[in-house]
C-alpha cells in the first residue's frame, strides 16, 4: 500500500482493519472466493483510474504506520508487560 498498491485481503487478515473496501484496497469476505478475486484482478489490470484512485489512497492510508510509531507503540507495550 505504500508503494501506491491497492491491497487485496480477506476479512481474516489483520490488515483488513485499517483497508476501506473499495477506496484503498479491497477486502474479500471468503478467501476461497476465487471468482471474486479474478474479477477485482482483471479490472485492477485494465481500469487505470480505478486502480490509481486507490493506490493514491492506499498511500495515505499506511503514511501514519511508520517506524517511529511502530518503535514507540512497542516501547509502550514493553512497559506494561515490565509492570504487570
């Protein structure tokens, strides 16, 4: 996503969380669904607008996941777990 991709997921991945369908990535509700995924496949090849709308909000989406948050996050967490 941050390389301007638009994300194909399903619902059972933890990236699913911060993915709007439809506008930065897609979500597939069943991950065996093949058909779905061959369908949103195909238009992503040949529909350029489609696909640069939601890389360019895919880009957006992960710009606030940066290693310095993700540092902190786990320094937080280490934290706790030294409380505890």
């Amino acid at each position: 996503m941050g390389c301007g991709i638009p994300a194909i997921t399903t619902r059972m991945a933890g990236v699913s969380e911060i993915i709007t369908h439809g506008v930065n990535g897609l979500i597939l509700e069943d991950p065996a669904d093949s058909l779905t995924l061959s369908k949103w496949l195909d238009r992503l090849a040949t529909d350029p607008d489609w696909r640069n709308r939601m890389g360019e909000a895919a880009i957006l989406a992960v710009a606030q996941y940066t290693w310095e948050r993700n540092a902190s996050q786990m320094h937080l967490v280490i934290d706790r777990a030294r409380k505890i």
